[in-house]
C-alpha cells in the first residue's frame, strides 16, 4: 500500500521583500489517497549485464507517544516477522491466519504495544510490536508514513491500525464498596505495564472504597477505579465483578409516644440568611505539570439535581488552548461529587489547524528570502507537522520532532542559490524557535547557519 501526498498551492502565500512566510491550511490539505499496485517480480536474466539489486538497509528509531496511545490492533493482512521484513532472513512470528484471528479477537491481550520504528532506505516503516498478553512480539509492515510522534499517521489497510484499549462507563449507584481481590495500578492488560500495587493485599481488603471512575475494556468488562476511605496511598483499578456494595446499616427512628403537650404551639425564632453556594475544586494538568485551578459551583455541574464530573459538565471550565485526554483515567475526583471536593483532569493540548513556517539566519535573525521551489518544499514539511499534530497551540515546538520533519524533507542543508543570502556553499539547519505556540498565528521558525 502506498500513500501519496499530493503536492498543494496555498492560497494567500505572499513573499515578501525581506523574507518568506509559508502559509498552511491543514482543513484545507488534499486528502491522503492510497493506491494498491501489484507487485510483480521478473526473474533476471544471467548475463553479464544482469542489473544489481540494491541492498536494504534499516534505520531504528524511538516512538514517542502518551501512555494511552501507544496501542494498536491487527488488521488481518501482513505477517509479523521477527525484524523488519524487507531485510534477509526474516523469519514469520505469526503469519497472516494467526493476524486475521487477532483482528477479529476482542480479548484484551491482543491487543499490540508499539515501542519502536523502522525505516528502510527504499522509504519503508516498520512497527515493533508485542501483545499485551506477550505472546507475539515482532516487526510489521505499516506503510510509508511516518509515525514515530502519532500512531494515527500509519497507512491505512497495512499490519495495524491505532486503537484504544479502554472507553469511559458510568460510575455504579453505590459508589462505597468492599473489594475481593488485588488492586492493579491499570485494568489488567490495558497497559504494557500493568502491574498488582505492591500494597499486601492484607493491608487494604477488609477496608471500605469509594468508586471514582470506570472504564470497559476491549472485552466489554467493567473496572472500577477505587480509593482506600481511610488510607489515601491505596487506590487502584479492580474488575467490577470483584467488589461488593458496602453493608450500610440502617436506623430506623421510633416516634415516640405523644403526650398532651405535643398539640401546644411553642413559639419558635426564625432567622434568614444567604445559604453560601457549595463549591468544587477542579485541577487542570498537562504532562503531570500543572496548569489551573477552577472553583465551579455544584449546581453548574449539575445534571437532573445530581452533581457529576464528566467530560460534559467540565468542558466549558476547560482552559484555552487544552482538551480532555482521552484515557481512561482523565478525571479523578478525591470522593463523592459534595462541596470542598477536588477533582484532577488530565489535559492535552490543542493541534494547530493551520500554520506559518518562517526561516531566519541564526546569528542576524535576518529572514531569508526562499525560491519558488524552496516555499513548496517548506509547504510539505509544514503539513507533515500539522496532519502529524505536532504543533500544539500554547506549546513549543518539539525540536526533535521538527529535524525528523527536515530529514525526511532534505531541509536540513538549503543551497545559498535558493536564498536571499550571497555566497556559494550551503546554510545548516541549527534550530527552531522554542517560543510558544501563538493560537491566532501559529507560526514555526526555522533557524539555518
């Protein structure tokens, strides 16, 4: 399968007289089309002009995703083998039965952990994958996108397709509960690491817990997110079906015997006053770091009477330029939803839908001036930064992920002849403006020497 990105003229583009901005529209970009081609291979003739093969060679890379997204399901169509295929001697892991029946399995073990990328020199990439059960581990096909940043980049109808191993349900009515089993710091294999806390279970299984989220897994099971009442260092994730609702005693108040002067009006003293409004706490962070503080009133997160924390009733406390995750474990509140409560969400920041890339000498900050055919190549490597969302609005820009960009893009060398500077030779690529993100002019800034 391969993935065509065709070549776009942005409206608007100006160059101006002392320098060059490269204006992108990623709502604007031509959608990706793929293209299936048979691959026909001829048997070579022997004889002294016999054209030489060229040889395949890989290059490895680190992936770099959020804790949620690393997460991938089989499509049924390409082999895992035990390196990336096109090198020699690959050997099949599983071959393409044993894909088509983890496409169609809803147990939460086959689902694939992606930790590593491939590139061959012919353009290729490779996934390293491994089952959260751990029973297959290997390389697969995934096309000729890059998506060392974005799981979501990888071409559509190859080995695997991006997938997420938890979804939100709804918290149960008896929130309190006692719990039968071992706590597990994620729903067992919903994560590559998922591990039992290393609290004895002896120290947290007679005491009460409070529910405080719940998610399904790809099977349809029910977890609960639950929190020690009484010790706050014990919390933790534990299957529905091992818990069982609190034994609440209940009184029950005996009228007592009225006597002749129950009848009797005894005057009382009224007071008015302004009930004050009951308040929650909501702790916004992005990557564990802070970002704000909201206090909301109960009654504004509301729904039929009964205050509730969720997605919904928070999203317009949200702060500009951030959006809940996605992952299951995006709001966790400290207890019920009552006044003085708190609640941390987790954040990520918003992708830039559009984008100006601008180049700069380093030592003078002078902008350079690019040829015609220089603004289109810098046009395609401002998308694949845009349709890769690595540039996030009131973020910097991972410098890492922009070289990446210039690599793939042979930006990281400019010939002179095509900028506005004088002299032979060629200026290098040697940073990117670490200001952050402006939302109303996103703008990256290229620094060559």
């Amino acid at each position: 399968m391969q993935s065509f990105l065709k070549k776009t003229v942005y409206a608007g583009l100006t160059l101006f007289a002392l320098g060059s901005l490269a204006s992108l529209n990623s709502t604007a970009a031509n959608a990706k089309k793929h293209v299936t081609t048979k691959r026909v291979v001829k048997k070579a003739k022997k004889g002294k002009h016999a054209k030489k093969q060229t040889k395949v060679t890989v290059t490895y890379y680190k992936v770099h995703f959020a804790e949620n997204a690393a997460y991938a399901k089989s499509n049924g169509v390409v082999s895992i083998m035990n390196k990336p295929g096109k090198l020699g001697n690959a050997k099949v892991v599983a071959n393409k039965a044993t894909m088509r029946r983890l496409a169609k399995s809803k147990l939460p073990e086959n689902v694939f952990h992606v930790y590593g990328m491939a590139k061959t020199n012919t353009g290729l990439y490779y996934a390293h994958v491994v089952t959260l059960g751990g029973k297959y581990r290997g390389w697969i096909y995934v096309g000729k996108n890059d998506f060392q940043y974005n799981l979501d980049n990888i071409t559509k109808n190859t080995g695997i397709s991006a997938t997420r191993t938890l979804k939100y349900g709804a918290n149960p009515s008896d929130v309190n509960v006692k719990i039968l089993d071992k706590l597990w710091t994620y729903p067992k294999f919903s994560r590559f690491n998922a591990r039992v806390i290393s609290h004895k279970k002896a120290s947290y299984i007679h005491d009460d817990f409070i529910v405080e989220s719940a998610v399904y897994n790809t099977r349809g099971w029910l977890y609960y997110y639950v929190q020690d009442t009484k010790k706050k260092n014990i919390n933790g994730w534990i299957y529905s079906g091992s818990t069982s609702a609190r034994n609440v005693k209940k009184h029950t108040k005996k009228n007592p015997a009225k006597t002749s002067t129950d009848n009797k009006q005894n005057p009382t003293t009224t007071t008015t006053s302004t009930p004050k409004p009951s308040t929650y706490n909501l702790v916004f962070k992005y990557n564990g770091n802070f970002v704000s503080t909201k206090i909301v009133n109960l009654s504004d997160l509301s729904i039929n009477g009964k205050p509730v924390v969720n997605p919904d009733t928070i999203a317009k406390f949200i702060p500009n330029n951030y959006q809940i995750t996605t992952d299951a474990n995006a709001i966790n509140t400290d207890g019920p939803i009552v006044n003085g409560g708190t609640a941390i969400i987790n954040l990520n920041a918003v992708p830039a839908t559009r984008l100006t890339v601008a180049i700069r000498q380093k030592d003078t900050g002078a902008p350079l001036n690019p040829s015609s055919d220089l603004v289109t190549t810098l046009n395609e490597a401002g998308q694949d930064l845009l349709s890769q969302k690595l540039v996030l609005n009131g973020q910097s820009v991972n410098a890492d992920a922009v070289k990446s960009i210039l690599t793939n893009r042979n930006l990281l060398s400019i010939d002179q002849s095509k900028l506005s500077t004088t002299g032979a030779g060629s200026l290098q690529f040697v940073g990117v403006d670490n200001t952050t993100i402006d939302a109303n002019n996103p703008t990256v800034t290229l620094y060559y020497k």
